[in-house]
C-alpha cells in the first residue's frame, strides 16, 4: 500500500535555503540595447533576483566643461545640442536663459513665445521616443512604430525651422539665429491635431494591457522622501507625488502666460512614471496650441543687447559700426558681465542646470551642466536591489534617461 | 529664506552679493550643520547640484558650491564652501543625492569630501592619474596608458591626447595659409609650390 508522506512548507523553505548558492557577478552593458546608450551596470545577482547594482558611468564623457572654459559662449551652443540628444531645442534654450540671466538681458515676447514653442516640441519628441522605447523594453514592439511616425514629423518641421533634424543649435545669446519660416506654425498645429490621434493610439495599446501592467505596475516604487533626497527632478520627481514643475514655480522664458497642468503621479513606480508621460505630451500640445495661437509680432532678438547678438546681415553689409560690431563679436565672442548664475530649466528629462561663473570677457571661467539624467541614474543603487533582472529593462526604460547628459 | 535667523544661527556665515538668489559663503567646518538646518528648518529639501570650481590664484585653491533648492517655496539658495587642504565634509549622508556629484568633484578637480561612503572616481576610470577640470590640464588631454592592460600588451594601444593643430580641419599656426581650415593636401605648400 503507498503512503503518503505530509511535508510541510516550512520544510520545503528550509530545503531551498540549503540549495541557495553563491552569489553571481553580472555585467549589464556598456553596449545592451535595454540600457539606452553606453550605460553599465555591475550586477550582483542571487538567482534571479539583484542583490546590488552598481552603475558605471563615463563611456561617453567628452569634457563638455572643459570645452566650454576654452570658446566663447555662442561657440558652445552646439555643444549643448549633444547633452540630452533626443530634446536638443530645449537644451538650446536653456543654455541660452542662462547666459541671458548673467548678462542681464530681456527678451522680446516674439523670441521668448518661439523658444516656449521649440520647449514643447522638444519635450513631445523626447516623449515620444521615451514611451516607444519603454514600450519596447517591456515587450510591446508596435508602439515604437506609431511614436517614431510622429517623431518623423517633429524632425521635418525642426528642419524647417532650424536647418538641421537632429543637432538644432537654434539659439543665440540675446535671440535666435532666425524667425519662423512662412506658414511654419500652421504646419505645427496640424501636427499637433496627429499627435494626439498616436498618444491615444498609444493609450489603447498600453494603459490596460495586460503584459504592460505586470512588468510596470508595483515595479521599483519610488517614494516621495527618496526622490527628493536623491534630488530627482522632471517626469520622475513628480510620478512620486511631487507637484514640482519649474514651469510653473519658477515660470522663465513667459511660461506664466499659458495654461497647462501638472500630472502628478500617486506611488512613484514603473507604471505612474508612464502615465505622467503620457500626460506631459498632450499638457505640451495644450500649450503648443496656445503658443500659436498668441504669437506675438516684432523683433525676435533683444534690440539692447547691441554688444551680444550679431547685427542684421544687411546692415553688416552697408555700415561700418555695424560691420566692426560684427568683427568683434565673432572673433571676441559676446561680452559677459563679471559674476555667476545657475539657471535651471524644466527639460523633457527633469531639470538641466547650468552654473556659470564668468570673470568678464567671452569666456566662460567655469561652466558646470547638471545634467538631469546623471541624477536620475544615482538612484538606482538604492531601487534597483531586490527586483528580478528582468525588472531592470523596466526600471531603466521608466527613468527615461539619455547618456549624453549624464556623461557630458 | 530666512536670511537673518540663518546668519544669526550661523554668524560665521558670510553673505554673499549675487544676482539671481541668496547666497553665502559657508565655514568649512559648519557646512554638514549648515545644510543640515537648512532641510530641516528652512525647507531645501532637494539638493539641485554641488560642484567645485578651481582657483589657482587663491589659497585655498578649490572651492565647492552647492545648489539647494525649496520645492514647496520654489525658492534657491546657493552655499560657498573653500576646501581646507584640498577637503571638505561630505553632505551625502544629508543628501543622498550628493553621493555621485562629490565623486564627480573628485574626479575632476581632486577635491576629497570627508565622510564620503564611496570616495571613487564616476567619470574617468579608477587608474586615471589626473584631475582633468583643474585649470592647468590641457584641453587635448595627456598621454596616459590603456585603461585595459591585457589589450595594451597586445595592441601597444594608449589614451592619446585630442589632436587638435595639425588636424584635418583645424587652423595652423604660420603663414596665412596654414592658418586657414582646410583638407589636408601635403602636395604643395609654401616652400614647394603647386607646379
């Protein structure tokens, strides 16, 4: 006759503790296509499940501070268009205020009411790409197909506009480099009517799909005291319940002028970070929308700021104060007042900081970028531990990071 | 902020003349404290950045300036710190947050922050001999030896600096001509003309 023998599930418990091994050592990156760029990370991993996470960094330092204390400040906008490469108009107009600010200079609403537009569109096409890719990273391939059809647009009317698709370096100090192109912003508003149309394509995809809610939702929760100790900022900051948006506290460039709201996300994990991107995008077409619709008319260059911005080409040509104006800017570069100013703008990845301490003259003495990206990714010592590998695709894709930035 | 109850509380505070936001110069000794305060009783729950800068004209050399930030009062606040040898008291255990701008301090300019819990390098890596923001580290960089010793040996490869006169597209020094960007043609130059 067989018996049957009762083991207990306390016993079953023991027996796997027995069988546990040693611990393994995982290296994740630099090149994998779920850590977005040249990021790694140093697992140590029990089984499946990550017991530490180290991140190393630096695979992509090119010394953009370094740079910058040897070119004067109109040669370095450039540069700013490869720190976060997927929105580089808002980088543009970032450095540009900051400048601004330290040379105490206003700008004309014309000019301020572009760069609130080139914001906007920046922040929808990083959000697009940040919410294809996530999808991606958790499985879902379609997704990526319908926000990069979008992005496609985005860059065709960035080209319109700037002359490039990808590195803009729209800016001036004191302005831009030029005005709107004929008809441009009839072009944008129809985009914006398509934009909507994909989010919500997105939405139906996403937001109630089973495998997307069990790899996101309760996945690496991210409370309120943490994201504010570990200096979160941007999208990140507020999915964990913090209504902090520079826009709105801190409005710069005539923010102040238009309505939006601010998503604020309840527990901070994988899936509230989602949503609040998802929000953010149709938020910035809110604005777009009003932008438009309320462009001012005049000068899209500040008028007193004679001895920063580059005189009219055609006065260039026929006057000789205004050609040796030229001569000097574009050899001496702008001239900065003595002094230091940190400026931080509300970038589609968190908030882009620069401090510039200048001695005078067209070079900056010290310029230091804080790079929100590089804060986003020093919390993943601390949320990482304790989520299965597999978690960690997720985790990153949620972050929404870009390594341009964060190794500057 | 508060300015007079935080000078009051910390007279050796000194403030500073700014354009943008309130700021102070710090006691080295103090700025654990300092910080400490101003989360706890003024509200800067979130440290925006921390930085140094290079001085080479003054002694102490290295300053470190950190950005504090009052996210329900959307209010900065800027702290000067001068190291004291080439040191200054780490805030990360206030701002966990700091942990990774500090190594970044350390990396580029040698500053040390006392307490760190993993005083490393973040951007370069750990054997890298110099501090490459301090002043006197030229722009192309020095020579240095591969990071990855078992490829070196094979490869002979090193960490070249940036080649930047005499590049392709970069102005000589020298005659006119020379001095313009161009492609690099070595058929004909100034002392072997174009036939």
């Amino acid at each position: 006759m067989k018996t049957t023998k009762e083991i207990s599930l306390g016993d079953i418990a023991a027996r796997s503790e027995e069988l546990r091994g040693e611990n393994m050592t995982l290296n994740m990156g630099p090149s994998h296509p779920a850590t977005h760029g040249v990021l790694r990370l140093s697992l140590e991993l029990d089984g499946d499940k990550v017991v530490k996470c180290d991140p190393v960094i630096g695979y992509l330092h090119r010394g953009d501070e370094k740079i910058a204390e040897n070119m004067t400040y109109n040669q370095f906008v450039p540069y700013t268009d490869r720190l976060d490469y997927l929105a580089p108009l808002a980088n543009n107009v970032a450095y540009a205020i900051a400048v601004e600010k330290l040379a105490g200079l206003k700008m004309p609403e014309r000019c301020e009411a572009i760069r609130v537009a080139c914001c906007e569109m920046a922040r929808i096409s990083s959000h697009l790409l940040g919410l294809g890719v996530y999808a991606m990273d958790t499985g879902a391939w379609t997704v990526f197909m319908y926000t990069f059809n979008e992005r496609e647009k985005l860059y065709t009317l960035f080209e319109e506009l700037t002359g490039a698709r990808f590195t803009t370096s729209y800016t001036r100090i004191g302005g831009l480099t030029r005005d709107l192109p004929e008809g441009w912003l009839q072009r944008v508003e129809n985009f914006c009517d398509g934009v909507l149309k994909t989010i919500d394509e997105v939405d139906r995809l996403l937001t109630r799909n089973g495998i997307f809610l069990e790899r996101t939702e309760g996945i690496a929760p991210i409370s309120k005291e943490l994201a504010l100790a570990y200096g979160l900022t941007g999208p990140n900051l507020r999915a964990s319940g913090v209504p902090f948006d520079l826009r709105k506290d801190k409005p710069y460039s005539g923010y102040e002028k238009y309505e939006f709201d601010v998503p604020v996300g309840a527990k901070g994990d994988c899936f509230d970070r989602y949503l609040v991107r998802m929000e953010e995008v149709r938020q910035s077409v809110r604005i777009l929308r009003q932008v438009i619709k309320t462009m001012p008319s005049g000068p899209w260059y500040a008028e007193e700021a004679k001895k920063i911005f580059l005189p009219p080409k055609a006065k260039v040509m026929t006057k000789m104060e205004e050609l040796i104006q030229n001569f000097m800017l574009v050899t001496e570069g702008p001239q900065i007042p003595a002094g230091e100013v940190y400026f931080e703008a509300e970038n589609p990845k968190g908030a882009l900081g620069f401090y510039i301490v200048s001695n005078g003259g067209g070079v900056p003495y010290r310029l230091r970028i804080r790079g929100p990206s590089f804060v986003s990714l020093s919390i993943l010592p601390a949320i990482v531990p304790g989520n299965f590998l597999t978690d960690i695709a997720s985790i990153l894709g949620s972050l929404d990071f870009v390594m341009g930035e964060c190794d500057r | 902020m508060d300015a007079a109850a935080f000078t009051q509380k910390f007279p050796q505070t000194e403030t500073l003349a700014s354009i943008d936001m309130p700021t102070f110069k710090v006691a080295n000794a103090e700025l654990v404290e300092v910080v400490r305060y101003l989360r706890d009783t003024q509200g800067f729950d979130l440290l925006a950045d921390l930085c140094g800068v290079d001085w080479p004209q003054r002694t102490p050399r290295f300053g470190v300036v950190l950005h504090l930030l009052n996210t329900s009062k959307s209010e900065y606040v800027r702290l000067h710190v001068a190291c004291e040898e080439d040191a200054v008291p780490s805030v990360s255990a206030i701002h966990p947050g700091a942990n990774w701008h500090e190594r970044e301090a350390y990396d580029m300019f040698g500053i040390r922050f006392i307490g760190h819990p993993d005083p490393r390098r973040i951007l370069m890596w750990e054997a890298y001999p110099y501090h490459p923001l301090r002043k006197e580290f030229p722009l192309a960089g020095i020579e240095v030896p591969f990071p990855a010793a078992d490829v070196a040996a094979v490869t002979g490869q090193k960490v070249e600096p940036a080649p930047m006169m005499g590049g392709p597209f970069v102005s000589g020094g020298g005659h006119m001509s020379n001095a313009e960007p161009q492609a690099l043609d070595q058929s004909w130059n100034e002392e072997k003309p174009k036939s």
